[in-house]
C-alpha cells in the first residue's frame, strides 16, 4: 500500500505559524488516514520551532523569521526528519501545503512579509523532491488519489 507524508496541519493540527490548521475537509484525505496509509509530518515543528512562532519566508539561501531571525537550520532539520520517515516508510507521493516555507512545491512567500507570492519549493518540498517523493498540494488530492494502488 503506498504511502502518503501529510502535512499535520492538513489533517487538522494545530502546528501553523499562527498557532491554526488548515485542516482539509475532502474526504479523501479522511479515507487514507483510515485506510493507513497517511503519515503525519510537519517539517516546521520536527524541526524545532514552536507553534505559535513568528512567520517565516525563503530570502535567497536562508529562512528569516519577520523579526529578522536566521531559521534556516531548524527548516533544514525539519526537512531532513521528514526525509528520514519518507525513507522509514517507503512513502512515495508527499501532500502538502501550498506556499508554504517548508511545504510549498510550486509556490512561496517571495521573502518581503508583504503577502507576495512567487514560484518556488519550500525547504522539505526540496528535498524530499530530490529525493524522488512526488509532491502533491491540497488542491491536488484527487489527481494523487488516482495514482495511487488500490
């Protein structure tokens, strides 16, 4: 049965920036936890960061939290533990939040704290990419769902 990293606040957690969710109501999602085949992750969080904590956006090399805060070693961890368990778990195919620093796989902040967007990978999206995980985004749940063995 293939296996599915999930970003937690996709299912509901409450580890966001802002101490929130942005728990998906698609019952899809609900079937793969049932069915076993969902693995909780959030790279933010593994890494060390608390919840709440200051928002955080890629500038250049680095991960800056809005107060100025060089981050960029507790996303790098993160995403190293989230590597780890796609390895432990043989997870292939990764749903994640879109825009996100750590999540993001086709967009992300664009560095200035204003709200801007632009294309980009966040840190674990990265990696976990380099490392053959597919990577999915909340919007993308039944294109995954088709792929994946039944």
């Amino acid at each position: 049965m293939d296996k599915i990293l999930i970003s937690k606040c996709l299912m509901g957690e409450n580890v966001k920036y802002n101490g929130g969710n942005n728990q998906s109501d698609n019952p899809i999602l609900a079937g793969w936890v049932k069915e076993g085949r969902a693995i909780p992750i959030c790279p933010e969080t593994e890494g060390g960061l608390s919840t709440p904590r200051e928002p955080s956006e890629i500038q250049g090399d680095k991960v800056i939290n809005c107060k100025g805060c060089d981050v960029t070693e507790e996303f790098i961890c993160g995403a190293r533990i989230a590597c780890q368990k796609a390895k432990e778990t043989k997870a292939k195919y990764a749903l994640m939040k879109q825009g996100s620093p750590s999540c993001g796989s086709k967009t992300i902040s664009d560095g200035t704290f204003t709200g801007t967007k632009k294309q980009g990978m966040g840190i674990a999206a990265r990696l976990l990419s380099d490392m053959g995980v597919k990577i999915f985004d909340e919007n993308e749940i039944e294109k995954l769902d088709k792929i994946l063995d039944k």
